[in-house]
C-alpha cells in the first residue's frame, strides 16, 4: 500500500534531495545556497546550512549525523546534521566535486574526469588517490566502509577495497552506466541501477546476479535495502526527456513481486527505509520536496 505523498515547500528551488539511511532525517538542496534539514517524520525544520559556493555533491553518513558537500573548488566539507555547524573541510580534487560516498571511517570524492579520492572521515586527510583519469558514473561505500563500488561507462561496476584500493571484483553487468548503489547492512549485497533503467542485485561474495527488475521507464538514481536484506526499493528521475515522470518501485527479492508509485516529472529524488521495514521516497521539483511511502505488506 502507498501511502499519499507528504509535501515540504521550500524558499527557492530545489537541487538535491538526500533521505538518511533510517529515513528520519530530510535534506534538500536549494538554489540560494541552503543544504535545508527537515524531520522527515514531521517535515519540520531542524537546520539550514550556509554552503559552500558552487556546491554540487552531498551525502549523510550511515548514522545521519553528519552531512559532507563537495564544491566547485574540490573542497569536501563535513557538518554536523544536528547543529549545522562546520566540523572541518579539505581540498580532495583540483576540479569540482561532483559525487560523494560516506562509509564506516572512510569518505570518497569524485571530480570529473579526476578518478576517486578515498580520505580518512575523521581527519580527511587523503588516504589514496585511485583509477587515475576515470570519470565514475556512480560510486557508494559499504556501511562499515570495507568496500567502495565505483561504477564506469567502460568496465559498469568495480569492487575495491577501501582500505588498500585493491580491486576486489569487478561485474560487468549492467552494460550502460551505473549511476545508483545501495549495500545491504549485512555486507552480501550490492543493488545498482541507471541508464539501463534495469535494477540489479548481485552477491558480493561471487559477483553474480542475485535479482533483475526492469520495469522502469527512466533511468535509476536512487536505490535503499530494508534493514533485512529481503526487499530493494529505487526510483528513477526525469531525465529522457526531462519533461518525462519518474516513478519508484518496491521490489522483494524472493518472490520477486513488485509495487510501483508515481512520482510525477523530478529531477531529484532519494529512497530509504525506515525501522518498521517501510520504503520511503523522496522526491524534488521547483520549489517542493514530496514524500511517499510504500508500507512493508507492498
């Protein structure tokens, strides 16, 4: 069942949605530079950041206390999602940052055509620089930040160690860019989806195909495991074309049952799982912020 969708207006337009992992916290980036926090039970508002110019990443840490940016000037920032306060910052890349992944003790940065950075969260001090000139499509690190997934147009995802930058697996599935990846808390799945508009889920430990959903009519951009492993929620965005509706679908992995809902034309959009098992999406345009949740009985 689908619940009616819930809706935050905002000051000005949006241009991020992020859901913590336990989907109580909202973040939603605006146009006049605000990173703005809501209680995603409530919709209240509990913070609103002041950002870094030309700031075009973001990503919450797996307990969603802390929120790391990345800017226009290869600077990565990490706040604390509770007070908005500035905790540290550092350069990672000499070009703009534009995708960022948080795991266990570790932090990743992508920057173009720039590879990975892999810092210490800590201290971000840099801890490796990997894949040389690669442009990712895509990236996420495992919740105990053991393992970073890097999706590349050329060779769709690798598997590397976190800790040494030793590739560990690399699948060749899907065959278009992978722009969305979500691990399961127990560390044996990975879930990636995106251009193919095609979910994928594969065993971390032998790299083969766990489940294949291909019922969406746009490209992937977020994916979410429930807590135990057994169901995958993802929604697609607006993208061909940009005026066209996206939609999010609740997927269980054993009877392979699914259930979808509309999400109408978004740019935007972000999915989670709360600790009664339900799925929650979020999803952005204009000056709005909607929430639907699909019930655990979906």
């Amino acid at each position: 069942m689908t619940s009616p969708a819930r809706r935050v207006e905002l000051p000005a337009r949006a241009g991020a949605v992020l859901l913590s992992h336990d989907a109580t916290l909202l973040v939603a980036g605006t146009a006049d530079g605000h990173a703005r926090l809501f209680d995603a039970a409530t919709l209240s508002p509990r913070a609103a950041i002041r950002v870094p110019e030309r700031t075009a990443a973001a990503a919450l840490s797996p307990d969603g206390r802390l929120l790391v940016t990345g800017d226009g000037s290869g600077t990565v920032s990490v706040w604390d999602a509770t007070t908005g306060e500035r905790l540290r910052s550092a350069k990672a890349h000499d070009a703009p940052i534009d995708g960022l992944a948080v795991g266990g003790d570790a932090l990743a940065a992508t920057a173009g055509e720039s590879g990975v950075t892999l810092l210490e969260l800590a201290t971000l001090t840099v801890r490796r620089r990997l894949l040389g000139d690669a442009a990712p499509s895509g990236l996420a690190l495992s919740p105990d930040g053991r393992v970073l997934a890097v999706g590349l147009p050329e060779s769709p995802i690798l598997l590397l160690d976190a800790k040494t930058g030793e590739e560990r697996r690399r699948i060749t599935e899907p065959f278009m860019a992978a722009f969305a990846f979500a691990f399961d808390s127990a560390g044996d799945l990975l879930a990636a989806g995106g251009a193919e508009k095609t979910l994928f889920v594969f065993s971390l430990a032998s790299g083969a195909r766990v489940a294949r959903f291909g019922n969406h009519d746009q490209p992937i951009a977020a994916i979410a495991f429930s807590r135990d492993g057994a169901r995958v929620a993802a929604a697609s965005f607006s993208l061909n074309p940009p005026s066209a509706a996206a939609s999010a679908r609740l997927a269980s992995l054993a009877s392979k049952r699914e259930t979808a809902v509309a999400l109408g034309v978004t740019p935007f959009v972000a999915a989670a799982f709360d600790a009664s098992g339900t799925a929650h999406v979020a999803c952005a345009a204009g000056k709005a912020v909607e929430l639907f949740a699909l019930a655990a009985g979906s």
